[in-house]
C-alpha cells in the first residue's frame, strides 16, 4: 500500500535553478527526487510553490508517495543523510491519501530580505539578501506597501502576462494580499508579504517598486496606479532573487 509523506523543507537556492526539475540544470526537486530514490524507490515530489532561479525557501511544503515500509523519523533521517548540504528536511510526517502540497494550500508567506548600513558589503550577507547603500524614504515605502494589502489585478507587478495559473472563474492576475508589512531585521529590514497566491516574480517585482519609491524613482501614486484596471507597469526594475525566501504555507 502506497503510504503519502508530507514534508517541510528549508534550502539555499544559489545553486539552483529554481525548484522545477529541468533536462539540463541542477534543481531542488531533482535533487530530492533523486535522493528519495535511493531510499524508497523513483517518486515524484510535488513543491508547495515553484520557486525561481536563486530563490531560497525556510518553509517550503512538500508531499510524496512511498511504499510505507519505513516510519515518518527514519524516512526522514535517510532522506536527510543523502541529500546535498543545501537542502535540509526540517519536518515529515504521514499525511492523508489526498493531501495535495499546492491544491490544499490556502495561503503563502514570503520575506524579501534588505541589507542596510555598512554590514550590506559583507559577502555573507549579500548572499541573502539585496544590499541598498542609500537612505530609504521609510515612510514612503511604508504608504506603498499597504497600498499592496487587498484583493488586486497583480498583472503589472508579474514577469510576462500574469495570465496563468489562474482558477476558473476568477479574474487573471487576481491576487488577495492579506498582509504586507517591513520588519526589522539582523542586518537591515524584511518585506513579509502574505497572500492567496502569487504570480511569477510578483514579490520581486513588488520589492522592487517599493524599494523605488524609497530612492524617489519613483512616488507611491505609480504602484497604486499598477493596480488598477489598465495601469502601467511601475518604473522600477525587479529586486534581485537572493534576497527572497518562501517563508511558510498555511492549510
């Protein structure tokens, strides 16, 4: 009898190219499908959210099936022992039959990491996150962030159309963002934005715009023009993909 695992995991993305497993390029899902091989036999591993090239995850969500033969701990320390250092399983358990990583999830958390002040030039930092070496208008960024919070038309703020992935009977492009806001953090500021979904590069692209608008690229009344129906795309470039971590998922 198959038995369904489901598992957390936390991984370094730098040396990925993103989460999907691809012919030619080295993925998370390759290799913790792989590792899984040699323990339980060839399965598929289903991600709770894609993430891109360089993206890291500290909650990323994940189920597979497997013939049952070993417990929820020993699964879980082989699996670990054979995968490389930068992925580690921090959590599995039995699931039921039809728990599903992505169809069952109900909400994403990201955090975009800024490194701020003179620690933004060590190079352990710049790993994780977007050094800025300029003063940041915080109360600027704070009025364009909450402009974010909300259901809204994301199209503007995602790489190519935004049109996919989108559910029957709701509008493309359509994302309810429940929570945005800045935290303060080790070596500068977090952006942790919650929502129902997201489309590809939408946090870059939201971290992007608002991290102009506190350099005065651009002003808060061009993201809140964004959202709305025929809006133009902000001015601003997409934040760089080392700084960004899929944080949690919520069932």
């Amino acid at each position: 009898m198959r038995v369904r695992a489901r598992a957390v995991l936390q991984y370094d993305g730098t040396s990925f190219r993103g989460w999907q497993r691809q012919a030619d390029a080295s993925t998370v899902q390759a290799a913790c499908e792989e590792a899984l091989e040699r323990i339980v036999g060839k399965t598929a591993v289903v991600a709770a959210g894609r993430t891109d090239t360089g993206v890291h995850a500290r909650g990323q969500v994940v189920h597979f099936d497997h013939g049952g033969g070993m417990s929820a701990r020993d699964l879980r320390r082989a699996w670990n022992a054979h995968l490389p250092n930068a992925i580690w399983v921090a959590r599995l358990a039995r699931a039921r039959p039809d728990f599903h990583a992505r169809h069952d999830a109900v909400a994403r958390t990201y955090r975009y990491q800024l490194a701020l002040g003179g620690m933004a030039e060590s190079p352990f930092v710049r790993r994780y996150s977007w050094p800025i070496r300029r003063p940041l208008d915080w109360d600027a960024m704070t009025r364009a962030t909450e402009a974010l919070i909300g259901e809204h038309d994301f199209r503007r703020f995602a790489k190519g159309s935004g049109d996919h992935r989108t559910a029957v009977g709701r509008e493309p492009g359509r994302c309810a963002v429940r929570a945005a806001r800045w935290l303060r953090s080790r070596h500068g500021r977090a952006l942790e934005i919650t929502a129902d979904r997201f489309l590809r590069h939408m946090v870059r692209a939201l971290v992007g715009s608002v991290v102009a608008v506190g350099l005065g690229r651009i002003d808060v009344d061009e993201v809140r023009a964004a959202l709305t129906p025929g809006g133009a795309r902000p001015r601003a470039t997409y934040a760089p993909a080392q700084g960004l971590f899929l944080w949690e998922v919520e069932y």
